[in-house]
C-alpha cells in the first residue's frame, strides 16, 4: 500500500468539476511540496503539477493544485473526454531516509 | 527541447541479467538528478530512486536498495538501471524521468522517458 492515499476511482460528467484528494502525513505532505501526474494508456506520465500549485508551461489553468496540513488536492474543472485517465499525487519523504512517494493513483472516468 | 529517450522492450528469463537505458539530450545531463520509476501490470507509479550522473550520488527507494543498481555515464549522457539476477516479478513498465526541484523537498519529475516494458518469463 502506499504512503499517500488517493480514492482509486472517481467519476464525472464533460463540463463539472473534480476534486482528486492525495492525504499523507507530516513526514510527507505536510513538510513537503506536492506534485501531480497525469498517466493516459500507453504514454510516459506527465507532470501536471509542481511545488504544490505551480502549472509547467502548456498545462491549462483547467488544473490547479492546494495544499492544507497533511493533504493535498487536485481541481480539474469543465472536465474534458480528453482528461480520461490516472491521476498520481507525489512528494518527499524524510521518513524513507530521504525518498520521493506516489499515491496509488485515481482512475478519473469522464461518463 | 529535454528529450529522455529509453532503450527498447526486453524479454529475459528468471536468472539472467539486463541494464537499461536513459539517455538525456536538450538540458545539461549531469546536472539534474534522473529518477527511475516502476509500474507492474494493472498498477500504480512506484518510487525506485535518483540518481545524480555528475558525481553519481544514488538514493534508493527502501523497497529497491539491494535489488536493482543506478549508474549513470555523463560523457554520454546516459543512466541506466540494472538487475543481476531478474525474477519473474520484475516484469513491468520501468520509466526514467528528471528530476526537478532545486531541493528533494521541492521534487517532481517535469519530463519523462517513453518507458521500457521488461518481461520476464520461463
């Protein structure tokens, strides 16, 4: 299992808004900038969000990242067909004698 | 533009030896940690480790000290990630990816390589 919790499925209509939990500890997340992945079937996962709520260039501002103590959240609004896919939340840990975490994903289906 | 670029698939039997690549162009090679990252079939993203190729510093994942090697050839901007003896639960999607962030608090991966499938089978 691993160290940060994200739900394994979420669900939502084309147009609505979706709220990706990633809840860690203070070993974790809660001392430590937060990222976020987009992984579609058969490509390299891609980095959606950095340093908590910074976006890479060419990510749309659709997606926007938050922090608050030990859990971090991931908002993608007027949700997209496109957006089908895994979503992975990642940080740091200083209780691994210094190691980067993921979540274990969350299946976003766009119905 | 930062391309990683990954060796091919690979099909072992249990027992053998493998080394794979990830090789680095369009950002200067040596100074950025490259991370590698594992997912067996039908799972998540799992942490392997990073490793820095100017001075070839690693950091393992507790979970993968022991069982694979990080090296790394910055004249050839290349990092590799090996196994000396596969089993059959090493079968899966290995991606490296760089690392960025100018401290291990600020961590994330910002450009990936397009994956190297390994399966091993009797």
């Amino acid at each position: 299992h691993s160290v940060l919790t994200q739900p394994p499925s979420m669900s939502a209509a084309p147009g609505e808004t979706v709220t990706i939990s990633c809840s860690g500890s203070s070993s974790n997340i809660g001392n430590n900038d937060v990222s976020w992945y987009q992984h579609l079937p058969g490509t390299a996962p891609k980095l959606l969000i950095y340093e908590t709520y910074k976006r890479p260039f060419g990510i749309p501002d659709r997606f926007s990242g938050s922090k608050s103590g030990t859990s971090a959240t991931l908002d993608i609004t007027g949700l997209q067909t496109g957006d089908e896919a895994d979503y992975y939340c990642g940080t740091w840990d200083t209780s691994l004698n210094g190691g980067g975490v993921f979540g274990g994903g969350t299946k976003l289906t766009v119905l | 533009e930062v391309q990683l670029v990954q060796s091919g698939a690979e099909n072992k039997k249990p027992g053998e030896s493998l080394k794979i690549s990830c090789k680095g162009s369009g950002y200067g090679f040596s100074a950025y940690w490259i991370g590698w990252v594992r997912q067996m079939p039908g799972k998540g993203l799992e942490w392997m480790g990073v490793i820095y190729p100017d001075d070839s510093d690693v950091r393992y994942s507790p979970s993968f000290q022991g069982q694979v090697t990080m090296s790394a050839d910055k004249s050839i901007r290349t990092a590799y990630l090996q196994w000396s003896s596969l089993k059959a639960s090493d079968t899966a999607m290995y991606y490296c990816a760089r690392f960025g962030g100018a401290t291990f608090g600020h961590y994330h991966f910002d450009n990936w390589g397009q994956g190297t499938l390994v399966t091993v089978s009797s």
